[in-house]
C-alpha cells in the first residue's frame, strides 16, 4: 500500500486520486490547505459551466468571443457562489442532523469533488472541436457531461461520510436536499444567462 503525504503529493496526483482513492485524495486535500489551488478548481468549473454552450453550439466569431470573455468572467463569479453557498447548505444540514463538520473542510472537499464535472467538460469541447458535426461525438458528448455529474455527486457523498462519519441515511438527507436547492437554482440562472 502506497502512502502519501501532503508535503510531496503534487495537485495533479491529488486530483488523479478522487478517482482512484477519495479518502485518499480529501485527506490529502485538507493537510495541503492551500486556497489557490482551490479558487482554481472553482473558477474552471464556474468557466467551464458558463462557456461550454457557446463553445459546442456554433462557431466562434469576433462577437462570441466577447460573449465568452463575459460569461466566462460571470460564471467564474456564479460558480464559486453556488460551490460557496452548496457547501453553506451542506454544513448547516450536517449540523442540523447532530454530525458536526467545519465548514472550511466542507468546502475544501466540496470543491475538489467538482474535478470530474471540469475534466468531462474540458473533453467535451476538445471533441467538439475536432468532430463538431459527428452524431456519434454528440452521444458520446451527453454520456461525458452525464458521467461527469454522477461522479461529482458520488464524490459529494463519499466527502461528507469523510467529513461526518454520519451513517448512510444522514448522510444522504445532508447531501440531496442541499443538491437539490443547487440544481434548482443552477437552472434558474441558466435561464437568466441565456
């Protein structure tokens, strides 16, 4: 069994580990307690969630580049909000339900657990790119967007029974109705943006 400390572990190792290894990864993540690292994953997954429809629907010209500089700004903003305040939600629920956590820890974990969203979404515009017309590209793309998601929402999971240690039914009330707030308010926002 290999072992890792926070001191020689690189970011990129770390994030590779949410795949592998979360525990792994979260512990690592909370000994490291760097925020740089962190606003970075925020911001890409804030940019990321806000340009994407530009980029895979049509292509880019001088007035969608003004476009994408303006909800790019917009959604690095929107996504570190909504990552702040699902991990506000999260907290106050863990509380609520007698399984204390910090809330520093809670959005240290609940940041990184947005890897896998970032890592699908960069893929998808890269085979956007290189096959904009293909049918194949755009299943293949819908299935990247949808595993993306369902692993964010398993490291969401798997972070707080890290943080919590609640049992499986607290921790899943901690997790879905604090999501569910989000998506909600995620597709409000969509609409306003568009």
């Amino acid at each position: 069994m290999v072992t890792y400390s926070a001191d020689s572990t690189s970011y990129i190792k770390v994030i590779l580990l949410l795949f592998s290894e979360p525990k792994i990864a979260y512990r690592l993540i909370l000994e490291k307690d760097e925020t740089l690292p962190q606003y970075i994953v925020l911001g890409l997954y804030g940019f990321l969630n806000a340009v994407l429809p530009i980029l895979i629907g049509q292509p880019i010209n001088g007035v969608l580049i003004f476009a994408i500089i303006f909800r790019g700004a917009m959604g690095i903003i929107v996504g570190w909000f909504l990552i702040w305040l699902l991990s506000h939600l999260i907290n106050l629920t863990n509380n609520l339900l007698k399984t204390e956590t910090d809330f520093d820890d809670v959005f240290f974990i609940f940041s990184y657990s947005f890897c896998p969203v970032i890592i699908s979404r960069i893929l998808v515009i890269v085979i956007k790119l290189l096959f904009p017309l293909s049918q194949i590209v755009s299943l293949l793309v819908a299935i990247l967007i949808v595993v993306g998601y369902i692993w964010t929402i398993v490291l969401l999971f798997i972070g707080n029974q890290y943080l919590s240690k609640a049992s499986w039914i607290k921790n899943t009330i901690s997790i879905v109705i604090p999501v569910s707030l989000i998506v909600i308010l995620n597709i409000v926002m969509a609409k306003v943006m568009i």
